[in-house]
C-alpha cells in the first residue's frame, strides 16, 4: 500500500489493530500504534476501544482501565462501547461491585447507558448465582424506557428457572409473549420455560406451552422434544414420552443420542423394561450408544436377572 504510494489512515489503522489483537499479537498491536503516531496520525476513540475491549476479553481489566485513563488525559471521550468493555471484562472477572461502579458513572452521564449496558451486567450477575440483582438492573432499564431484547428475558428467565424460583420466570414470560421486548420470542426461550416448568412440577403448563408451539408457528427442535419427554417421563406419562418420540420423527426431527437415554432411563425407573430394551436396540440401530447414568441402569438390570444377557453384548457393540 505504502510501496504504491497511497498513505494509510485513522481507518486503516484502527482496521489492523483489530485484526492483530484479534489474533493475540500485542507486540504488533503496540508496533502499529508507534506507527501511527511517527506518521501524525493520532489514535482515535474507535482505536482505544478496540484495545479496551480485547484486553478486558483477555482479562486483563486493570490494563483496560488505564488505557481508558489515557483517553481521557488525552481528550478523547470514552464513549458507551468503551464503558460497555469495561463492564464486561470486570463481569467476566466475576468483580461484580467493579462492573456495577462502571454501570452507575454510565448512568450519571447523560444518554450513556443502552440495552447492550444492562444486558452485560444482568448476564454478570446470572452467571455469578446474583439474580435478585440482575432482577434490579432490569427494573432499571423498565424505568428508563430501554426496551429489553430477547437475550434481556432469556438470561433472566433461563436463571430464575435454574434457581427454581419459577413464578418470577412465568411472569417474565408473559411479558414477553405480550411483546414488551425487541425481537420474536424464539424455541430457545420455549425450551427454556418449558424445563423450567417441569422441573417445577408444573407438567400441565409445560405441555400448554408445547402444545402451543404449533399455533404460534414454532418449531420445537431435537433438545424442546427431548426436555418435553424427560419431563414427561419424569411425571410417569410414558404413553405420552414414547408418542412424543414418534412424532419427532415424522416431523422430521430425529431424535438424537440424548433424547434416547433418556427416555430409555424413563422406562427403567418405570419398571418397564421391556419396553426399554425395545428402545435400546432401537437407539443403536440409529446409531447411538448409552451414556453412564443409562449403563449403570442397564448393569442394575441384568444384575438382578431381568433382561437378556445378550443386551450387554448389544451395548459393547454400540460404543
């Protein structure tokens, strides 16, 4: 480019700088800025974000807050993307107080903080077990009329139903079935919900959420089915798990290796293994083998004399 004459820019630049920090050359991340600087071309707020932000992915927040220090002694205004990288390396640091500090300066700067801000810290808070505060953040952005996006209600819904506080996580749904978010509620928030239910022990409203899928035009995908027959197996409605089961297939979604061990340690714990050993040939006709929890079932049932020997053999030939 130089050879020929044509002299590179800010864009240019900055367009490097990613592309070697994106491969982890800090060496020549740090050779193009001397660069850029010999040539009078001076780093820009994009420059110092692309840094801010690949430090923090690096971990290394406290190098990222002083790049961001600079910007500043340099007059260069962090903007809400430097902030948000901020935010983030902290929460993936688990330094929560750190990120929330970041979350409250963007919050006394005017027209700073946006959907992308909430959603960094509600997902830091959900992965470090704090969802009575992520709960907050997203009261926050209700009051400042930030619209939530589907990954807003997935992460809060997906951790109340993880920490079986099921309620929070069905009005959370509602909300979003009555369009209160940017974006289509999708299978992964169906799925999601779905679980949720079951192993609450609300059967009933899971399978009216299922059942619903159709009329909404969703299709249910291999993991919905299977977390609607490990629900239904769990409940003892093996009729309506083995139906389940036909039915992925003629809709054409085969049911994988998973959704086979589980419904095989369904039948078990049902005691009707007859049925199961069905399925168990059926499942390494398909190609499949059973998983640790399902062998040492299996193992218990040929130990106490109540399936064929030959079934061992059947297994050995699967893995």
């Amino acid at each position: 480019m130089i050879s020929r004459g044509i002299a590179p820019n800010i864009v240019t630049y900055n367009s490097l700088i990613q592309g070697v920090c994106n491969i982890g050359q800090w060496k020549e991340a740090k050779s193009l800025l001397n660069e850029m600087v010999s040539r009078n071309i001076f780093p820009d707020v994009v420059t110092f974000n692309v840094l801010v932000d690949t430090l923090c992915k690096e971990g290394m927040v406290v190098e990222a807050k002083s790049v961001v220090e600079i910007m500043i002694q340099r007059d260069i205004e962090p903007d809400v993307i430097t902030y948000n990288s901020l935010m983030d390396g902290y929460c993936l640091r688990g330094e929560m107080d750190e990120a929330r500090k970041v979350f409250d300066l963007m919050l006394s700067m005017a027209c700073m903080v946006n959907v992308s801000s909430c959603n960094i810290l509600i997902i830091g808070y959900c992965k470090h077990k704090k969802i009575d505060q992520a709960n907050r953040v997203f009261q926050e952005m209700l009051r400042r009329e930030l619209v939530p996006n589907t990954i807003t209600y997935n992460t809060l819904i997906d951790s109340f139903c993880k920490a079986g506080r099921i309620q929070v996580a069905e009005k959370l749904f509602s909300q979003m079935q009555d369009g209160r978010q940017q974006g289509e509620v999708n299978i992964v928030i169906y799925t999601i919900i779905i679980e949720g239910l079951c192993k609450a022990g609300k059967l009933e409203s899971a399978t009216g959420v299922f059942s619903s899928l159709s009329s909404k035009r969703v299709q249910p995908n291999v993991r919905t089915y299977t977390v609607m027959i490990n629900g239904l197996c769990d409940g003892g409605l093996l009729v309506e798990a083995e139906k389940l089961l036909i039915e992925m297939g003629e809709k054409g979604c085969s049911p994988d290796g998973c959704t086979y061990n589980i419904i095989i340690r369904g039948f078990i714990n049902n005691n009707e293994t007859s049925r199961a050993v069905g399925l168990i040939q059926e499942m390494v006709e398909m190609g499949f083998s059973a998983d640790a929890s399902t062998t040492e079932l299996i193992i218990d049932l040929l130990s106490k004399d109540k399936v064929d020997p030959a079934l061992l053999s059947l297994l050995k030939s699967s893995l």
